[in-house]
C-alpha cells in the first residue's frame, strides 16, 4: 500500500473508533471507507477485517469506561455470555434468512427509536442508580440474547439497539447505556472473528493496522462522552440512528 491509502484507512479507523465508543455505528464509517480503498475486496472479507479493527477500539472503549463509570460485575457477565451465545447462533442462521427479509423490520425498528428519544426529551438524561435484581438480570439476558442473535445475522445499528434497550428498560442513562453496550458489542465482534478468522476472510496486517488507530479514536471518544454527559451523547445518538435510517432506506430502494 502507498502512504496515501495508509493514511486514509488509519483516518477512517480513528473517526470509526471515537463515534462507536460514544454511541456506536462504527462500521457505517469503517466499512465503506475499507470499500472505497479496496473495490475488489469480497464482503465478507470487507466485514471480517471492519471487526478485527473494531474489537480492540470496543475493547479499550469498554476498559475507559469502566475506569470512570460505575459498572456491576453480574450485569456485564449476563450481557457478555448473553451476547456471545446468540451472536454466534445468528451467524450459523445466516445463509437461512435474506438480509432483504430483515431491512423492513430493522428500517421500522429505527425509526420508532428515533421518534421515542426525539419526543422523549428527558429519555436517557437521568442515571436510576441501578440496582442489579434478578428482574434487571433477566431484562438485559433477553436483550443481549435478541441483540446479539440480530448482529450475528445482519448488523447494522447493533450499537444503537443495545443503547435503547438498556435505557428503556434498565433505566440507566446514555452514558452508562453506551459503557454497557460496549461489552455486547465485544462479544458480538468476538463470535463473529471466529468464524471469519478461520476461513480467511480477514485481512490480518490491514486489520491490526486499522486496529491501532480505532483504539486512540475510542479513547477520544470515550473522554467526550463522559466530558459533554448523556445530553451530548444523546444528540450524536439521534443523528447516528438518523443516518441508518437513510442508509437502510436507500439500499431498499436500491434493491
């Protein structure tokens, strides 16, 4: 690769890495830029090396907020095992569901966020204090179980249903939600690399290399999010699911 393209895939992996770590929907930066450099490149393999860079931003992402935010170690166990599991039992049922079945469903889904957190202006601004019961442990095992099946079968706006589902019904804030939804994402990112790792479709150096600047990206992202709060947070939070939206929309215009 000439220094032009390095430096282009390291500028995409940095933006990547500090919007994901806020709120997610990393990959909507990541995956087209590894498209426009590298035309050529088979999907999946396009997929594959998006995920090896990505696990190590999510990963330090989820070590940075664990440093400044109150986290409870039975909640991030049920979440990881949760996500895990299904993530790669959606993976296995890939080929037996067309992703074109699921952009309706995923489109409506978006949308009913958006509205929900744009009329519900105090949505996500106030942290409960939660307390983990077992009625909380339940509620976060059959989200990360729905949400990590989902990113194991399709993907796009992972991040931003693990942030609604944990503040609609965990109660907690966008800042907590989003520390939380960074350790479903690790383990969704980690079931998926072990079934494109195996078969080749990850390209191992361009991955690493992209990986280096995720992590310095989700640093700067996570030091913004705790900096600005959940106000700030939620903002970038309704653009992101606002861009899926048309993304989603267009490719089923597109067909």
């Amino acid at each position: 690769m000439d220094v032009l393209t390095v430096i282009t895939l390291i500028g995409f992996a940095f933006t990547a890495g500090a919007v994901d770590a806020a709120v997610g929907g990393g990959g909507l930066i990541q995956i087209p830029g590894l498209m426009s450099t590298f035309p050529q490149m088979q999907p999946a393999t396009v997929i594959g090396t998006n995920k090896l860079s990505s696990i190590f931003g999510t990963a330090s992402a989820a070590y940075t907020f664990s440093k400044k935010v109150k986290l409870q170690w039975a909640l991030l166990s049920v979440i990881a095992i949760c996500a895990l599991i299904s993530a790669f039992a959606g993976a296995a049922c890939l080929s037996l569901i067309p992703q074109s079945v699921l952009r309706p469903l995923v489109f409506v889904l978006l949308i009913v966020i958006a509205v929900y957190t744009f009329i519900k202006k105090d949505f996500g601004q106030t942290d409960n204090q939660l307390e983990v019961s077992k009625k909380v442990l339940i509620y976060a095992a059959i989200g990360s179980l729905i949400i990590g099946f989902y990113d194991g079968l399709f993907g796009p706006g992972t991040g931003s249903f693990f942030i609604f589902f944990f503040i609609r019904f965990l109660g907690v804030d966008f800042v907590h939600a989003s520390a939380l939804s960074k350790i479903g994402n690790f383990m969704t990112n980690f079931a998926a690399l072990s079934f494109f790792i195996p078969t080749g479709h990850a390209l191992i150096g361009i991955g690493l290399m992209m990986a280096t600047a995720n992590i310095i990206g989700s640093v700067v992202g996570v030091k913004v999010a705790l900096k600005y709060g959940s106000g700030f947070v939620r903002k970038i939070f309704l653009g992101l699911v606002s861009v899926l939206i048309v993304r989603i929309g267009y490719q089923m215009i597109k067909g």
